[in-house]
C-alpha cells in the first residue's frame, strides 16, 4: 500500500480540489477587514485606474436600460421602485448607479465597517438606502420583492452549492418583471477553468461555469453581454453582465 500523499495547499486543501471548494469565508472578510473603507480603496484594489469607475457605472446604468426594454411590462421610465445591491462595499455602485435607477436601494455587505459607510451617507440620510443587512449573500434570505437585484464582483466568494442556492433564493425574491442581474470578472485560465486567488479567498469561474449554474437555479440568460470601454494595455480580467429571470 502507498504511502504518497496528495499535494496539499497552506489549508490542507487538495491541489487539484475544485477551485471553489478552496474558498475560506474568514479568510475573504479578515482580507477585506484590511482594506481602508473608501471607494478610492476599493478601487486600488483593481489597480488604481481612477477612469475605471466612470466606464464601470456608465455601462451599468446603460446596461440597466436594455434589459428593462427586453422584459414585457416593465416600466422603462422613471426609476424602479426597489432594488438591492448585493456586496455593496461602501456604496460605490449603490450611490453612482443604482440610485439613479431605483428609488430605494438596500444593501448586503459581510464586512460591518464597509456597511457603515453607507449607513452614515447622506444617500442614507436622503432616503435613498433602505435596509442594511450586514451579511454575506451566502446567508443572506430576501425578506421582501426585488425588481432589481444587483451582484457585482462579489460571487467569487462563495462555492458553486451556494451560489445556486443564493440564486434560487433571489429567483424567488424578484417581482413580475423584476431580474438579477450578475456583474463579474471571467476567468481567462488557458484550459477553460475557473481561477482561485488566495489573496482574497475567491474564484473567477467560467462563462460555460456560470451559465451550468443559472441552469440550475432555473434561471434563464435574457441579456448577457462583455463592458466594454477598458483600454486594453492594462491587460483586465474580461468583465461581463448577466440579466436573468425565472425560468417560464
């Protein structure tokens, strides 16, 4: 009998584990926990390109308005009555975007002191945040409809299990003509599989691996499409958009 032993990372994981069965949730929030609470940080983390949030929240919004036109019977004036932005930061996205679409906007975020930047905004103040939750969207249950819900550059931190079940959960959480809407960094691995980073504890799965997914979530792709507007000579991780509603 053999007595090899199969490579194993700092945690004890097995080398050639699925990418997502590496990810420690602690690890993720003491990482984040280390980050200043500004949206100058959060964006030095993707390489201090301060032109980055300006193309990032302009093709959101216009993003936004596309699928709004695909979706029989949702409004396409005025703003939508509620969304949610789900790995909110400090609001970043919330106050650049989905304030501008949405008349009230709650907020999950698993890092409390990056949830209290928004609690003491003056979009806070102005009424438009509304609930708070400070949980990541592993453990987040919607409490009420959504016809907007927002994920951006936070899925990576959760397995594929939980992220099906995170999306059954919004599923059943969006109004008649509300949808998810997933906004995410795609592995570019030369083989065609997802990415872990041990920085910060998170995978950077597949275009093929998130569309299984939403298969399984009973979730249909209605619009899906690359941001455009990055300049290539910084070499960025392909970022694309996903809008997705219930199965019929």
């Amino acid at each position: 009998m053999s007595d090899s032993k199969v490579p194993t990372d700092s945690a004890g994981t097995p080398e050639d584990a699925p990418p997502d069965s590496r990810i420690n949730h602690a690890a993720a929030i003491e990482y984040w926990n280390d980050v200043p609470a500004t949206s100058a940080a959060m964006l030095a983390i993707m390489g201090d390109y301060p032109w980055y949030t300006r193309i990032d929240l302009r093709g959101s919004k216009a993003f936004i308005s596309k699928v709004r036109r695909l979706i029989p019977g949702c409004s396409t004036d005025g703003k939508l009555e509620t969304g949610v932005d789900c790995g909110a930061g400090v609001g970043r996205v919330t106050e650049g975007c989905l304030s501008h679409v949405c008349e009230v906007v709650d907020a999950v975020e698993p890092v409390e002191k990056l949830a209290r930047v928004i609690e003491e905004t003056k979009l806070k103040a102005g009424g438009g945040v509304g609930d708070i939750y400070v949980l990541g969207i592993e453990s987040w249950a919607p409490e009420k409809k959504y016809d907007l819900i927002w994920a951006q550059f936070c899925v990576g931190h959760v397995t594929d299990v939980q992220l099906v079940e995170y999306f059954i959960r919004c599923r059943e959480a969006l109004t008649e003509t509300g949808f998810l809407a997933i906004k995410e960094n795609i592995s570019t691995e030369p083989h065609g599989r997802d990415m872990y980073d041990d920085e910060d504890s998170s995978v950077t799965r597949t275009d093929k691996k998130f569309r299984a997914l939403f298969e399984e979530a009973k979730l249909t792709v209605i619009a899906s499409e690359l941001q455009l507007g990055y300049p290539k000579k910084f070499n960025l991780l392909p970022v694309r958009f996903y809008a997705l509603r219930p199965k019929s």
